[in-house]
C-alpha cells in the first residue's frame, strides 16, 4: 500500500493508493442502518443516494470489437395529468417509453438507464429505510406527503431509483392510484452535483487544479505511467480524456458478467478505478475543501441545513428527505463534511444525516452521519459520531455559499485591444 501526500497552498491531498473499489462495487441489496444512540429522540432524517445498477453512460463504443449487448426489462410508464391531480381509482391509459434496438448501445438499453438490479438494490434500501423509520413508528405506516419530501435530478436513473426507493419503503396497499410528487430542477442549473453553471467559480477551480503542481506532479507520476500501460496491454489508445469512459465500462462490463478487452488485467482495473478516484476526490479540494464545497456541493448541503435548521426551531417540516444524485453527488459530500474514505461510492449508496434530539448535546440537538451502513465520526466534533448541532451548525456555515454574486464570480481577463 502506497500513501501519497501532496500539497499546495491550502490545498492538501492525504489519499490511499492502494485500491479505490471496495468489495461491493457493484453496490448491495439494501444497506443496514445502525440503531439509534441511546437517550436520544430522532427528528429528521436526510437520505442522500446514488441511483442503483445502471449500463453505461456513455454511448460511444466502451473498445474495439466489444462484442456485449445491454438488454433492459426495466421500463418506466407515464400519463400527462392536470398538476392538482392527487389520486385516482384507476389509470385509464399509461404510456411507456421503449428506446429502439441499437440506437447508441448495442441492445435496447438507452445510455446510463437504471437495470433491473438497480431497481432491485433500491428496493431492498426502502425495505432498510422502512425497518429503520417506518416500523419504528417514527414515520407513519403509509406514504404522507406532509411528512416525506422527494427529490431527484432530471435524470432517468435517478428519478426511478427514487421511485423504487419508496416502492420498497411504502408498498401499495390499496385499489386506489396514488400521486406523489418528486421535486427536480432543469439540470443546467440543478445543484445535485458541483455545476459550474449554476457556479462559474467551480469551473475556474477545475481549471486551476489542472493546471496545478498537485495534479502536474501526480499525472507525471502516476496518470501517464498508468495510461501508457493500459494502452499497450489492450493494444488501443486511452488517453486522460477517455479514461472515465473506459473505467466506467470496465466497472458496469464487470457487474454484468460482460468480457472485458483482451489483455486488461484485474491489477489494471483497479489502478484505473484508483486513479479516477483520484482525480475526483482531490478536485474537490481544491483549492480547499471549504472553498471548493462554497462552489460547487455547497449549495445542496444548504438545502439540507435550512430543513434542519426549521426542525431545530420547531417549526413545521418534513421529517424525511430522500435526494436521489449519483457518484459525484457523494464523492463531494465526503470532501465537503470531511468524511472521504476515497473508494468509489458504489451503486446504490446511501449517506443518512439524522438530527436528534439529545438532552445530554451542550445546545440540546445533535448530527449523526451514516453511510452505507457504517457511523462516521467528524473531525470538527472531536472525532465524536454524534456532534452537537451548534458545533456542526458552525462547520457547515463556513462549506456553504453566502454570496452566489460574490463567490461565483469567474476573474475577468481583459484584453488588449
């Protein structure tokens, strides 16, 4: 195991490179929530997620001569309906969307669709979520729209790991058609992952750390070395640019039980898994996790505070918010609470932010972080699984925007004229 330290400025990188995929790459059937701490009375819980098993997302072919094909049985059916519409004794005519055979991948599947095993992890997370919440009387037995808030970017994957999610959290019980409500955003401005339209001052950072000493002395070092051998072992070219591509096709070709190209080796794969998650979790600190979480996964963490914030108060509020994202949504979040483990979060993760009433906690309310199963312990809370809320509170306001004018404003470059 090789630990590499890197600095520059206030940017410092501690990463393990040893292997940046855990044994449930492939993500699991539903994960375990741990019990409540003892003397405590839950009062929110935020569920952030990455969508379940999905082919992949790009359309363009994964190497020469892959001879794999993506069948899908998951499909989605829908009815335009009047925005007041709440429920319904039954649906006269749904309509299901089938993308034609071979449009971008080969097979039925359009790119970056969400499998049956997907839809099957987040089944089981609802069964986990409902074990957790449900049968412990904390949230009612049967889905209330007052109670749970739902929330998705505008993306296929995302929207039907939501659905299942609550499918497996609130089985129907009943003849009559319910209508739920999932919140999304136009995606150019949607705040699920670090957007560097919705922030130009992200972009400008991502600029800046690729033309940084950190990732210079690390391509150098590392990224070349490890471009130049994969290359040459499967006898095509993957260049830096095509490595998030290549390395996404090897992970869903693995947990599909698709060949990979000849020559590609386990060792291989893992270093590029290792690699790419390099890349992510170190740009996400830079130039500092504060400032680079102020752009970019800082504006869905506000979002998050301000419902605590409102439960603190004791105003009404949802108790249960489920945010459907992908990968980037949790590698960011990881940087940003300072929690990063740097492993590949796999499909259908789930972190769990649980606000607690405790009598025992200085201001009376605590924070306590799950994710996939293990309880984190926070740096800015004394290494403690259970942090206070004020000692949270005041972490969290300084990794949030304040002033979207002032901190997403890109450095002008005039030009001579």
């Amino acid at each position: 195991m090789v630990v590499e330290v890197l600095a520059f400025g206030a940017f410092v990188s501690l990463f393990v490179l040893s292997s940046a995929v855990g044994l449930d790459e492939c993500g699991v059937y539903g994960w375990d929530i741990p019990a409540p701490p003892e003397n405590s009375k839950l009062l929110q819980v935020h569920v952030i997620a990455r969508h379940g098993d999905r082919v992949p997302w790009e359309g363009q072919s994964c190497w020469p001569n892959d001879p794999s094909v993506w069948e899908c049985t998951l499909t989605s059916a829908e009815i335009p309906m009047s925005s007041d519409t709440q429920y319904g004794k039954f649906l006269p005519r749904v309509y299901r969307k089938v993308y034609k055979t071979g449009e971008m991948l080969p097979g039925n599947c359009s790119v970056g669709q969400l499998t049956t095993i997907g839809y099957n992890q987040h089944i089981q997370n609802g069964a986990s979520l409902r074990k957790a919440y449900v049968d412990t009387g904390f949230l009612p037995a049967n889905f209330d729209g007052d109670e749970i808030y739902l929330r998705s970017d505008d993306e296929p994957r995302t929207l039907m790991s939501a659905e299942s999610v609550i499918l497996g959290m609130f089985p129907p019980n009943g003849s009559m058609t319910e209508v739920l409500h999932i919140n999304t955003m136009d995606q150019s401005i949607d705040s699920i992952t670090p957007n560097d339209v919705l922030c130009p001052k992200f972009g400008e950072y991502e600029k800046q750390f690729l033309n940084s000493p950190v990732w210079l002395n690390h391509y150098n070092a590392v990224t070349y070395p490890l471009l130049t051998a994969v290359s040459k072992a499967v006898n095509f070219t993957v260049d830096e640019n095509g490595l998030d591509h290549f390395s996404d096709c090897l992970l869903t070709h693995q947990c599909h039980q698709l060949p990979w190209p000849p020559g590609m080796t386990a060792q291989l794969a893992d270093e590029c898994w290792t690699e790419l998650a390099w890349q992510y979790y170190n740009l996400y600190q830079y130039p500092s996790p504060q400032e680079n979480s102020i752009v970019g996964i800082g504006f869905l963490l506000k979002e998050f505070w301000q419902q605590m914030n409102v439960s603190v108060e004791g105003m009404p509020v949802e108790r249960f918010l489920l945010y459907l994202g992908h990968d980037l949504t949790l590698i960011a979040l990881t940087d940003a609470l300072q929690i990063a483990d740097g492993l590949w979060p796999p499909y259908a993760s789930m972190m769990l932010l649980e606000l607690y009433e405790v009598p025992s906690s200085g201001s009376g309310f605590a924070i306590r972080i799950v994710y996939n199963g293990n309880v984190l312990k926070l740096p800015y809370c004394s290494n403690q699984a259970l942090c206070d809320y004020v000692e949270f509170s005041n972490y969290v306001a300084t990794v949030v925007p304040t002033d979207i004018t002032t901190q997403c404003a890109t450095v002008k470059r005039w030009k001579r004229k």
